[in-house]
C-alpha cells in the first residue's frame, strides 16, 4: 500500500474530464469502457461510483497502457459487493445504523487506496442525509413548481415549512458527518488525496449550503478538505428557490476543489448534456479557478453524437478549459 506523499497544495493540470458514469453500465471490461470515453474525444477521466469490482483488472491494464489519466474518483469505487446496483448512498455516515457507518469507512478507505493507486487528485465524497421522506419535501415541491411556478398561492408556505423542519433536526446528521470525515481526512493526507465535499441535489441531503459554509470553516486549517460544486445538484435548488446559483458560486467559490458540470432541463432533470438545457456556463464558469478540474458527468442516455457535438462546441466556446 503506497501512501501519498504530494504537496496539499499541488496545483491540477489544466484539464476537462469525463465521468465513467455515462457508460459504466454498459461494459462489462473495464479496457473497453475507457476505450469508447477515449473514443469520444478525452483521456481524463474520473472513475465514478457504481463500479464493479471486476472492470478492475481492464480498468489498471488501459492506466498502465497510458489510454487515461485520473482526475479523480467518486465514493464508492468500487462498489461494495453485497450492493447489486449503482447505489453511492447505500451506506451513510449520517445512518442511524452503526454498521452503516462503519461500513461507509471502510468503504471510503479502500476508495482512497485505490484514488493513490491511479494517481488521483481528488475523492468526491457524499456525507449522508437526514431522515425525511423526499416524497413528502423535495419531490412534492419540485412538482408544485412545475405546475405552478414558485409564484404560486402555496409554493412559499411550504417551502419554509421544509427549511424549518430539516434544520430542527439536522445538527445530529452534521455532527455525525463531520466526525467522519475528520477521520477520513487523516486517511486522505497519508495517500495525498484531496477530500471533494459534493453539493447534493435534494435539500435532505447533507450538507445543506448553510451547513457547507460551516463544514468549510470547521476544516479551514485542513488542506486536504474542500468543496466540490455540482453544476446540475446546485441549479435544482436554484430553481425551487433555495438557493442563487450565480451568488452560491461566488461565496464558496475559496473552497473550490473542481466540479461536475452538466446540463438541466427544467425544471428537475438533471445529468443532461451540455448546452442543452437551461445553464449559463460563462455567468458560472468565473468563479473556478484555473487549475480546478471541470469534470462532464453525463446520464447514461446521452448519446454519443450529441456528446461530441457538444465538445465542439465547448472547445470552441472555452478554449482555456481544456
């Protein structure tokens, strides 16, 4: 076991990357799934989560044939075993369930293993959740703005309602969340990889954006800690109300370790490709530092042609973020 020994404040090449996401269901060999992501026009790839433990063997045979490079890679990879779908959240550090949480580590020390292995900068990390029903917060508001827009005669009332509930009980989710990752970042400062702290897409999950300033700031002295914004997660709550994606970008913007960008038809339907829904990539793309890795994160029905065409199109619209 190889232990990381790079400087915390080791600066990412310049780069645009491609999440093994968009394809990883589709292969069984871990060879040919980097191979149709080289055919599409990268070779920087972030090795996602939902990965089976036996695309492995192809997967290090294309890294040490030099088909990609790593920019990083998402919890948890792989998969645990005994889970039999793409499930990231199948274990939480927010469970209620000790083994649960115990399971999360050991699961997240072996993904950070493996991130040395491959030469990864970054670890994008899910804390966990809090305890209520989405069908009954998240899904049921998103609906009403559908159909109403969040001018409507009740949109208001219920979404405070929401906000009021989660942070009643949410300081017991947080404090668990923060226990473990001050226990996964000492990990992630011995294999020298960088700790992700994703932004969520749904308000239950953890941390909220009033819980990610207070996270940032608990880790303030920790270099191995940081933000990672995702495009599509940040512009849900952006369109039910939550939150402003411009102004959130600009506060934690100091955090920033990279980001998942992809597109959002409205006003929930996220993982789209790029250009091809509601975002405005240069209003946003400002606050990301030269060095942050912007890594596409695609929905497994995107299709190739429209991928491609959509990189013409970024090269041609953001020559500096290759």
């Amino acid at each position: 076991m190889a232990l990381g020994t790079s400087d915390p404040a080791r600066q990412l090449p310049r780069v645009l990357a491609f999440s093994t996401c968009w394809n990883n269901s589709r292969h069984l060999d871990g060879e040919e799934m980097i191979d149709e992501i080289n055919e599409l026009g990268f070779n920087c790839l972030e090795l996602s989560h939902g990965m089976t433990v036996t695309k492995l063997p192809g997967i290090r045979k294309a890294y040490a044939a030099g088909k990609f490079t790593c920019s990083g890679v998402h919890n948890y990879f792989p998969s645990p075993v005994e889970v039999m779908i793409d499930a990231p959240d199948a274990y939480e550090f927010t469970s209620h369930r000790p083994f649960d949480r115990q399971r999360a580590m050991e699961m997240t020390f072996k993904t950070l293993e493996l991130a040395a292995e491959f030469k990864a900068h970054y670890l994008v990390l899910h804390m966990g959740s809090v305890p209520l029903d989405t069908r009954k917060w998240t899904k049921r508001l998103t609906a009403m703005v559908a159909e109403q827009g969040r001018n409507g005669a009740d949109y208001a009332a219920e979404k405070i309602a929401f906000v009021k509930k989660r942070e009643k009980i949410a300081p017991l989710y947080y404090h668990r969340a923060i226990e473990a990752l001050e226990k996964i970042a000492e990990k992630a400062a011995e294999y020298g990889v960088k700790l992700a702290v994703e932004s969520r897409s749904r308000y239950e999950d953890m941390p909220s954006e009033r819980e990610m300033v207070l996270l940032q700031t608990h880790f303030a002295d920790n270099p191995w800690v940081g933000y990672w914004h995702d495009f599509g997660h940040v512009q849900l709550k952006h369109n039910l109300g939550l939150l402003d994606h411009p102004e959130w970008l600009r506060r934690i913007s100091p955090h920033l370790i990279g980001g998942h960008l992809h597109d959002v038809q409205w006003p929930q339907r996220d993982h789209r490709t790029p250009f091809t829904g509601e975002l405005v990539y240069k209003d946003l793309l400002p606050y990301f530092p030269a060095d942050c890795p912007i890594v596409w994160e695609l929905s497994p029905t995107r299709k190739t042609e429209e991928i491609r065409d959509a990189l013409a199109v970024w090269k041609h619209t953001f020559p500096d973020r290759l």
